[in-house]
C-alpha cells in the first residue's frame, strides 16, 4: 500500500489497519522509511521483498501519476485508487482492460 502513513488519524494508516484485519497481507511503502504497525515500511514498490498483486494508491494526484509509472516498470498490472488519489491524468495513463501489455490498468476509482 503505497502512502500508508505511521498517523492513525490519517487515511493512509486506517486503510492500512484495515486491510491487514481483513486479512490481506499488507507490505506498506512510505518514501520514509521506518515502522508502520509494527510493520517494516519500504521505501517505494521496487524494494518490497515480493510483487503484490495490487497496489492500493493512499497519495495526493501528481504521485498517483508517479506510482501508476512504477507500477508500469515492474510489471504490477492492478492499481486501486483510493478516493483523492486519482487525477484525470493518471486515468489517461490506465487501460481500462487488463489486455494492454505491459501497462496497469484501473481496478477502481472512486
């Protein structure tokens, strides 16, 4: 989950918990490093110790472009926008259909 924040009050941290007690296994990614619930955070999706098989967005617009580009470059096809994350820009970037080689493509934005 790229933007899981070490802030409980924050979106980034209540999606975070919320995942991991949905049952999901959770690699949080925070540019700073450090602890996240206990949780090692890794600094961007290119040093998490597997591929996920989607990325959750927890950051403002101009990042979100940023991301849905790293994602491109490792091969993550599936990207999850939480709301506020998503740009029209970074829709553009997205096939809508999981066809496009090489390319993420848009499981949800709200």
């Amino acid at each position: 989950m790229v933007g899981a924040s070490t802030d409980r009050s924050k979106y980034g941290n209540r999606i975070f918990r919320d995942l991991r007690q949905a049952g999901y296994t959770v690699y949080p990614v925070n540019s700073k490093g450090g602890e996240i619930e206990v949780l090692r955070a890794y600094p961007s999706l290119a040093d998490l110790p597997e591929r996920p098989q989607v990325v959750d967005i927890v950051v403002p617009p101009k990042m979100t472009e940023e991301i849905v580009r790293q994602c491109a470059e490792l091969g993550l096809k599936r990207v999850w926008m939480q709301p506020g994350a998503e740009s029209e820009e970074v829709i553009r970037l997205l096939p809508q259909a999981p066809h496009q080689s090489g390319t993420p493509y848009l499981c949800y934005a709200a």
